[in-house]
C-alpha cells in the first residue's frame, strides 16, 4: 500500500473520531495528516512526510489554543450574545429610582435594569448589554 494512501486512511480515521467526539483538535491532527499525504503525493521520504506532518499538525494545535483563549477572554459570558440570547434584545423603561435603576418588564417577569455607567438617565427603549442574575445592563437604544 502507498505512503500516501496509508497518509489519507489515518486522515478519514482522525475525522471520524472527531466527529464521534467532538474535540475540534483531532481536525487539526487530520489536516496534518492531510499534509503527509500531500508531502507523500510531492514524491518526499517518509521521513520528511513525518516532519511536514509534526510541523503541520503541531502549528495547527497550537495557533488554534491561541486563537480560541483569545475569543474566550474577549468577551465576558455575562455579555456574549453567544451565550446569553437576551444581548441585544430592548425593554421599555418609564422612570428611573433614586439609585440608579429600574424596573422593567421583560419576558413576563419584573428585571431591575441598570444603566450602563455615565448613561444618563433617559427614558424609553433601552438595549440590554449585559445580564448579571436578575439585573440587566442597559444603554439608551436610539
């Protein structure tokens, strides 16, 4: 059997059992093994298939935890509108309280609503920006 087949075997195995489980880096190992069979079809040694292998997958791994730590840590699960489907919808405030907030209706429930800091204190439709338990975040929606 050809180093490349072998290559492209390994490949379809590591997809497979990517989506058995769902680790998002077995894709990555499959790319590298992609690129072995790549080096493979390009007529290199199995030594060099071996490395191009190892420097693919291993770059890939590596750049993909840097780039998912970096999506992590840009937005906050309180205010990801990923996470919470309540960013960005709006509610209606009438009035505001002497400290600061209000209370709102929103999904059939009463919410205390907070404005955002050095919001004014506007009435109307607001959007929500950030739910922290049952107070909500919100900024003048215009």
């Amino acid at each position: 059997m050809a180093a490349a087949t072998i290559w492209w075997l390994l490949a379809g195995g590591a997809v497979v059992a990517e989506l058995l489980t769902g680790t998002f880096f077995l894709l990555m190992i499959s790319t590298a093994m992609a690129a072995g069979a790549l080096a493979a079809h390009a007529g290199a040694d199995v030594v060099l298939q071996l490395l191009v292998a190892a420097a693919v997958g291993g770059g890939a791994v590596v750049i993909w935890y840097f780039v998912k730590k970096r999506l992590k840590a840009a937005l906050p699960k309180d205010s990801n509108p990923a996470l919470n489907l309540d960013i960005g919808e709006t509610v209606m405030v009438y009035g505001w309280n002497p400290d600061g907030t209000a209370s709102v209706k929103y999904r059939g429930a009463n919410w205390t609503a907070i404005r955002r800091p050095n919001e004014p204190e506007n009435v109307g439709a607001h959007r929500i920006l950030e739910v922290i338990g049952t107070r909500l975040i919100v900024e003048k929606h215009f």
